[in-house]
C-alpha cells in the first residue's frame, strides 16, 4: 500500500511538472503580459531569500498596476505583505518604498501615503545603498500623489548617496528611471546624463554594473522621449556581444527589448523577445528568471502612455 501511495504521489508530480513546462513552451510560443507574469510571480515565490523575493513581487506587482491588470497586482501585495512578515528592518524600508508606488498606480492614495510613511520613518535601519533605491522609490510615489516638493528632496537625497556608492552609477540610472516614469521627463534626462558619466569612469570588467545601468538608462530615457537612447542601447547590445552569450545576460537583453519598445521599435524588440524568450525560462537562477520574464511582459505592452 505504501508503495502504490509512494507511486501515485511520484506521478503526481511528474504530471504537474509536465503541465508547467507545457505552459512555459506556450508562453514562449505565444507571449501574453498575463502568462509571463504569472511565470515571473511563480518564480518569485519559490525564492527562499527574502532579499530577492521581495523585491520581484513588488517590481512585478508595479508592472501588473501598469499594465491594468488590478486583480492580478492587489494579489501580488497581498503575497507580499505576507512574505515580509518577519523581514528586518532594512529589507522593509525598501519593501514598503516600492510597494508605495504599487499602491500610487492603483490610485490607493491613503495607502500609498502610508507606505512612504513606514519606510521613510524606518531609513535609518537600512544600509546606505539600500537607502537610496528607497529614497527613489518613495519619491517616484510621491510624484504620483502630487507631492513634487517632497519627491525632489528625496530625489536630491538620492543622488547624493549614489555619489558615495560603488554602484552609485546603477542607483543614479534608478533615480532616473522612476523620474522618467513618474513623468519628469526633464529630470529624467539629466540624472541619466550623470548615470552614463559615473558608468564612464567605474570598472568596466563590473558586468552587472555595466548592464543594470545601460539597461534602466535606456528604459528610462525612451520612457522620458530622450533620443539619446537610440546610443545607450547600442552601447549595452555591443557590450554584451563582446562579452559572449551567458544567463547573465538575459535580463538585460528584456531591458534592452523593453526600451526598444517603450520607444516605438516593436519590431525590433520582438526580435529580441523571440531569440531571448526560451533563455530566460531554462535559467536556473529564479531571480534572473523573475525579473527578466517581468521585462518581457512590460515590451508586450510598451510604449506606455506617460503624463508629463
């Protein structure tokens, strides 16, 4: 009797693992912002560290509150608000920061408020880069509620950690990115001028640096109508082609797809979607996964309409 429960349980799984790769072969083949966002937040879930979990679910929540899909972002917070139980302090003041501008987008304003509130109140708990990424995030929030004074002391506070960061070229690209999105589209252009000029003069061998920069640099400036994104994508496409092909590369070749489209280039960005797709689900890395099949979906549906 055990042996046949032990068989039925084995088959079990098989026959479920059999279904999700049937699903991730139809997403490949027929990509809809729904089915890879669906793959993004399964993958996420599975994620045993919550530095990196809870960052996704709030990236892919803000991608399904941009994208219209209310349902689908109110229960992302709710998973999220249950992973960040028990979370320290410093991973909360980014999580409550980021989940603001979920909040903002679905036009909850009374929780968006709150959400700043927390993290703002807990900054000091967090490290100084950590710091940063919040202060962007809550700022990019505070845009959308209307709080432009407060968004740019943020913004301002900001870009001064990013000039004591060793990564300060990617937090600087950040600070753009949520400007160029939250419709300052002037301030945008500017913050992303010094991110490539910082980049200028950081270490090139820095891959991650490299590509996480130009990538948010070139979403951020076609988001802010900046033509200037036409050469930061060339930039990151040679740099990655000189590298050779590796999975580190798959989720800036999504944010390269995205810019591509949030541009108008749609045919180019598919391109890269039909070529990158199918890399992007046979990563074993589930945080690369997550964050890359986010991409995807965001160059299905790019350009967005952003108010200025």
């Amino acid at each position: 009797m055990r042996r046949l429960l032990v068989l039925l349980v084995g088959c079990g799984l098989a026959v479920a693992a059999a279904d999700r790769a049937l699903a991730a072969a139809d997403c490949v083949a027929r990509p809809t912002p729904k089915c890879l966002l669906a793959d993004a937040e399964a993958a996420a879930m599975s994620l045993t560290d919550d530095v990196t979990a809870l960052p996704n679910l709030a990236f892919i929540g803000w991608t399904q509150a941009m994208t219209g899909d209310v349902e689908a972002a109110l229960d992302t917070l709710r998973v999220g608000d249950l992973r960040a139980i028990g979370a320290g302090p410093g991973l909360l003041v980014s999580y409550h920061a980021s989940m603001a501008g979920v909040r903002a987008v679905l036009k909850d304003e009374a929780k968006a408020r709150a959400e700043i509130e927390d993290a703002l109140r807990r900054l000091e708990a967090a490290e100084e880069d950590s710091r940063g990424y919040a202060l962007a995030d809550a700022a990019y929030a505070q845009a959308l509620l209307g709080d432009g004074a407060a968004a740019a002391g943020n913004n301002a506070r900001a870009i001064a950690l990013a000039g004591r960061s060793s990564s300060g070229a990617f937090l600087l690209a950040y600070v753009g990115w949520n400007q160029a999105f939250a419709g300052d589209g002037e301030g945008a252009r500017a913050t992303i001028r010094q991110a490539l000029e910082t980049l200028n003069a950081a270490d090139s061998s820095d891959a991650w640096l490299v590509q996480w920069t130009l990538g948010y640099a070139a979403i951020g400036q076609a988001a802010a109508g900046d033509a200037a994104a036409a050469a930061t994508r060339e930039r990151l496409r040679q740099y990655m082609t000189r590298a050779g092909a590796n999975d580190d590369q798959v989720e800036a070749w999504m944010m390269l797809a995205w810019s591509y489209a949030q541009s108008g280039e749609r045919a180019q960005a598919a391109a890269i979607m039909a070529e990158q797709l199918a890399n992007a689900y046979r990563t074993r890395d589930l945080s690369v996964k997550a964050t890359a099949l986010t991409c995807a979906a965001f160059a299905l549906v790019s350009p967005l309409p952003i108010k200025r």
